[in-house]
C-alpha cells in the first residue's frame, strides 16, 4: 500500500512538472525572437531621442519604426502569451510609453519622449526576469542605471562618505558587468555577422579593462580622471547597447 501511494505521489508531481514547462513553454515559444525584432526597432528610438544634434526628421523616423514594430509585435503573440499575469502588464505598461513618447516628440519635448521609452526597456526587463528568461540585453539594461548613478555621484562626490558609496558602487558595477561577460552571444538570434561579433567581444572587453582603471581612481585627488573614465565606460556601454539596434536609414 505504501509503495502504491508513492508511487501516486510521483505521478501527481510528475504531472504538475509537466504542466508547468507546459505552461511556461506555451507563454515563452517564440517569444524571445520577436523580443529581439522589437528591439532592433525600440534601441535607435531610445538613442536617437537622447542626441540633441540628431535632425527631427531622423528621430520621428525611429519613432514611427518603433510604434510600427510594436504593432507587429503584439500581432505575433499568442493568447497564451497575451493573457500571462506577468507579460500582460508589462506589455501594458510598455504601450503606455510608447504612446506617451510619441505625443512628446510631436510637441518637441524630445528629453521627456526618452525618458518615457527608457520605462519599456525596464519594464519588459523584470518582467522577462519574473517569466525565467535569460535576455542579453536585460543584463546590459541592469548595468545601466547603476553606471549612470556611479558617475553623477563622482561628479558630485565630496565628502568621505560619497567616497565608500563610489567604491561599494563600483565593486556593484563590475559584478553586473561579469553577468554580461558570462553570457554567450548568441549571434543567429540576434543577427550578429562576424564583423559585429567581434566588435561586441571587443568592446565588452574594453568596458572590463576600464572598470578596472576606474578602481586606482578612488580618491579624491584623482576625481578628475576618475570622471574621464567613466564618462568612458558610459560610451563605450552605449557602443556595446546600440549593437542590437538597426540603425539603417537613421545616420
């Protein structure tokens, strides 16, 4: 009797295992490609809304390529995928922005449009965390907002205690920036010729070697080259970001 309630036991576990890769497959199939087409249409929207100097044709170009990508995007998903808990808001969430973005280009509010695109990439981010999806570009978007928060308290920096905050934020940087080195490009899926590739290896090594620079910089009589590194390290993550971006027609 005991061996046969066991093995019912083992069934019923089996069975709801089963129903959750199930489940799971069934919301993520196909999911990540049409990710990243999105994404080769939402980066140059990002980039070009935060560059001053680039012709308002140009940045209403990206924009209209966005907003036609997103329609093409929520064509692709399935019910499965529209009604997930997690996807659902987030997918919500991230047309708001859209939405918001466009009508403050169209008034010349090109800084606010930005900062309202930079809420998808978060958004869909942690969403694609909750639902175990390992996105590349998710691991660029973690470093993001650290780096930005490291370099303006450098700037800023002058007391002692900034001065901790600056060295806890940098050991913080360089272990988000090992998540991007430990991560395989997968270069079919993101459409990285060889070229491309090596230009990510190249600048991803690069982004490396000037976190490290950056931790014989944390003094305060070195605050001036510490603010040229990172200033560096914010450049040289924007080269590495921008790769997953089709920029064709936008120069």
């Amino acid at each position: 009797m005991k061996k046969y309630n066991a093995y019912k036991v083992c069934i019923i576990v089996g069975s709801f295992l089963v129903a959750i890769v199930l489940g799971f497959d069934g919301v993520s199939a196909g999911l990540v490609e049409e990710m990243v087409a999105l994404d080769r249409d939402y980066i140059p929207a990002l980039a070009l809304t935060n560059q001053p100097e680039k012709p308002e044709a140009l940045v209403k170009e990206a924009m209209s390529r966005l907003e036609n990508a997103w329609e093409r995007f929520l064509k692709t998903l399935t019910p499965v995928q529209k009604e997930d808990p997690i996807l659902k808001p987030a997918l919500k969430e991230a047309e708001k922005h859209i939405e918001e973005a466009g009508k403050m280009l169209a008034s010349g509010r090109k800084a606010e449009a930005h900062e309202a695109l930079e809420g998808i990439r978060r958004g869909l981010a942690k969403a694609r965390k909750f639902m175990g999806i390992d996105y590349l570009p998710d691991r660029l978007t973690a470093f993001h907002d650290p780096m930005e928060a490291f370099y303006h308290t450098a700037y800023e920096s002058k007391t002692l205690q900034d001065w901790t905050a600056l060295k806890k934020g940098l050991e913080n940087l360089s272990i988000l920036w090992n998540e991007v080195e430990q991560h395989k490009l997968d270069t079919k899926r993101f459409g990285f010729g060889p070229e491309k590739a090596a230009l990510y290896v190249e600048l991803v090594k690069k982004e490396r070697e000037i976190l490290t620079q950056m931790a014989a910089l944390l003094t305060p009589e070195k605050k001036e080259d510490l603010l040229k590194a990172a200033l560096s390290l914010r450049k040289v993550f924007a080269r590495v970001y921008l790769l997953f971006g089709d920029f064709r027609g936008l120069q």
